[in-house]
C-alpha cells in the first residue's frame, strides 16, 4: 500500500490461534488505497449459530474460471480500454492470485475487488507535469483483536482473521482486500506484449506485491498529523461526534480510543539492542486515558505535541529515516530489515517494506518499495539471485506471514507460471498439484454470497473517486 497524502489525521504478529479473541471495543479501520482512513463502528459477530468459516465462500464473482479457487477476484475494466487490454489485466490478477494461493494453505477463501482503470481526470485530480499513479491494493478491512499473549488488542487484516476461523469476530466486510490500477500507465508489461522494456515492470510481479500488501505487510507507524514529516505514532483512532467535513477536517468533539498497532508491528524490533517496539506504542498511548474527550481534532493535537510522550514520537521518526535501525523479528531470532533508509521520510514506503539494498539480488526482493524494472516472472534470475528459486514470494517473506499467523504450503520456492500462458497452464511441485474443491454445500453458499454482494462497476469507480493517489512503486 502506497500513499502519500499528508494531512492531519490521515488515517491512512507469533500468536496461536487460541489465544485471538475478539476486541471489545470493535471499532475497525478501512484503509484507503491512496488516502484517509476511515473509522467503522464493526461489531462483534458470533459463528456459533453460523456454518463454520471454512465452509463460507463469502466472494465477488464474475466468472466462472475462480469456481475452484481460495482467492476469488472480482475484476473491473476501465470501458476505455481496449478489449485485448482488459483481457492481458484479467490474466495478470487471475495468476498473481494464483501465486499467492499456491504459497498461501488459505483455509477460507479471500474475496478481492480488483479495477483495472483510468484514474487521472477522471476520477482524482493528478498533479500536471508529474508522472501518473500505477495503483495499490490494501486490507479492507483490518479488525481489532486481543492478543492473550500479551494482552494487547492490535489490527488484524481481515484475510488473516478469516484464516484465524474464531467463533466471534469483528464483523466482516463483503470483500478482503482492495485493489486499483491505472489502465492508463505505459509502464505495465503484461505477457504477450513484445520484449520488456528497460523502464517497464511485470505487472504480475507488482499484482504479488500488492496482493501482500493487502494480506497484511503493512505497518501502522506512520506520521499521521505533519505535512513534512516529523513524528511517527500507530494508527491513531477516534470516535467523532459529527460526521460532517470541513475542508477534510471533521468539526466538533472527538473522542479518543488510542494508537493502534497493526498485527506485523508485534514483530517490530530496534537492531540496536532487539527491543519490541509495542513499549513504546505503549508510551505513547500513555499521552491520555482511552476515550479522553477533547473539544476538537485542533485541541487534541495541541495536547498531544506539549505532552512529555511526543518525545518518543519524534526518536522514532530518527529510526525511520536511519538504515538498519528497525526489524522484523522472525521465530528462528533471525532480523529482516525493514525500510528506514530513505530521505527524506516517504510515506507507503518507509517502514512498511523490506530493505532496498538489503534485499537486492535476493530471493527476497519482491516487498522492496521500488518494483524491478525490464524483469518478468519467467526468468527472475536477473533479481532474485538464484535460478531455482521461481517463486517471487521469498522464504524470508513467507517466513514474516507465518509469524502472522497465515498456514503456508510447504516447497512453494518452484512454482511457475509458464510463459505466455494463462493461470490454467502451471508448473507446481508435487506437494502443491491438488486444486482446492469446494463441496456442493460450499458451492451453494458461494452462489447465495455472490447474489447478496454483487457491486456494480459505477460503485467502484466511485470508491476509488474518493482517493488520493500516490506514486506507486517509482
């Protein structure tokens, strides 16, 4: 996820599963793909007089070439493009997909609104002169859930909820994951085009970037209250008392309900000395009791910068733009590093990928916040450094969505899509050849979903018409 849009409050995990249970406060955030977050009043929903999760196909379908599939895609074209076009842009989503879910041991089906369309004066406004956004893809949903282990209610993606199959759980939203391109880029290469050119990306290679993006690689620190930033906290969450906007800023009271972490952020270590970073959301989150009532979004940031915490905030803002500071931990005590050696700060990108240098010429180049240019999946030689390794998911990163709490299918590294064919044509190890069935009980709720949740191209549109768009992967 990519987002560059800086204004006050843009709002833009080793657990067992036993020990997720839902949060009582059931407040979620719907994540933008390029702009404000938005606040959902979700509450708590009980399986217990439900079917059992692994048996809710709960999808956005438009054809029949998913029936079969744990990652169901509704895909949208923009009308402007050429059929050929839109055909090239629903093979990429239909094998990224299948990358991911022959990486992924996916126990419910993850439903994607994926849209292939013009952004720029049409829908946002684009700045003249400067190059036109690629797209992104994020959660639609991330779900607090309170961790046992350590008694703290974080941000689960909802995917990974859904994988977790808890009896109680936050209520859902009709899709999983959010995704949006600008048909109108000249930097996609999609197979059958000629020769990749020298500043072209595989789109299918960005389609498996996102798609991690929107499973859950994504962190909350961020600097959610400066134009240039300064200070980075977790998520900040509100309860606001009048809905209405002025100017992007909601007037009248608000309440405040705390700075959240996301599930990847319980794995966030200083390199210095392997300290956890949640400590030190604590501390910040010591500012104010939860639900202190301030009279407004002015009041409560006046407050927040003078108090004796805004210090952390502002050290964590040297981690982020110092390289090597800041870590995912792994369960083996292995450190990845994350992005912190960019200057300056730049939102989307810092902090929630791996590091550039890092992880250049390695297997696990792929969540690097700058997409490899004249490289395809047919031969990722070029970049990952090995020409066994086929998979653009590397080990470390399957690593960090075991740690989540995501089931992973064993011996993924040589799975391969084959050149110029669509997702129907692979070469899978052997442990990965059986495609998931769905029963006939599954296929009927499947159905009976499809017909409750269909969404129209024109509500699409206008969901992404309310974005602001960045520059992804440039």
């Amino acid at each position: 996820m990519h987002i560059n849009n800086k204004s006050i409050f843009l709002f833009p995990f080793l657990l067992l599963i036993f020990n997720h249970i839902p949060s009582i406060s059931s407040q979620c955030i719907e994540p933008p793909l390029f702009g404000k977050t938005h606040n959902k009043a979700c509450p708590s929903v009980s399986e217990s007089q439900k079917k059992p999760l692994n048996k809710i196909t709960n999808s956005l379908v438009n054809d029949d070439d998913n029936s079969n599939s744990m990652i169901k895609i509704m895909f949208t074209c923009d009308e402007k493009s050429t059929p050929e076009t839109c055909k090239k842009a629903d093979i990429a989503f239909k094998n990224a997909a299948t990358i991911v879910e022959n990486t992924f041991d996916l126990k419910v089906p993850i439903a994607v609104n994926a849209s292939f369309v013009k952004l720029c004066g049409t829908f946002i406004k684009c700045a003249v002169g400067q190059p036109e956004p690629l797209g992104a893809a994020a959660p639609s949903r991330l779900l607090p859930i309170k961790d046992n282990t350590d008694g703290e209610t974080r941000l689960f993606p909802q995917a990974l909820v859904k994988q977790l199959q808890l009896s109680e759980h936050p209520e859902f939203s009709p899709v999983d994951i959010v995704a949006g391109f600008n048909s109108n880029s000249n930097a996609f290469w999609f197979r059958g085009d000629p020769p990749i050119g020298k500043d072209q990306v595989d789109f299918e290679i960005i389609l498996v970037h996102e798609f991690l993006h929107g499973l859950g690689f994504i962190t909350s620190w961020d600097d959610y209250f400066n134009a240039n930033a300064s200070s980075l906290t977790p998520t900040p969450s509100f309860i606001f008392t009048n809905p209405e906007e002025t100017d992007g800023i909601k007037e009248g009271p608000i309440t405040f309900t705390g700075f959240q972490e996301y599930i990847l952020d319980r794995h966030l270590v200083l390199t210095k000395d392997n300290s956890s970073l949640t400590p030190i959301a604590k501390k910040i989150n010591g500012f104010a009791p939860l639900n202190t009532k301030f009279d407004d979004q002015k009041a409560f940031l006046d407050a927040f910068t003078k108090s004796p915490v805004y210090k952390e905030t502002e050290i964590m803002f040297k981690n982020s733009i110092t390289r090597g500071s800041v870590a995912i931990r792994l369960v083996d005590g292995e450190n990845v590093l994350i992005e912190t050696g960019l200057v300056p700060f730049k939102p989307g990108s810092t902090f929630s990928h791996v590091d550039f240098d890092a992880f250049g010429n390695t297997t696990d180049f792929l969540m690097r916040f700058k997409a490899p240019r004249q490289v395809i999946l047919d031969d990722l030689s070029p970049i990952n450094g090995d020409p066994e390794y086929t998979n653009p998911i590397g080990p470390k990163i399957i690593s960090i969505f075991k740690s989540l709490g995501y089931p992973m299918k064993e011996n993924s590294s040589t799975f391969k899509i084959i050149s110029n064919q669509n997702q129907d044509s692979l070469t899978k190890p052997s442990q990965n050849s059986n495609k998931t069935k769905l029963t006939t009980e599954q296929q009927q709720q499947q159905q009976q979903t499809n017909n409750a949740f269909t969404i129209t191209t024109n509500t699409l549109l206008l969901f992404l018409s309310s974005f602001l768009i960045s520059n992804l992967l440039l």
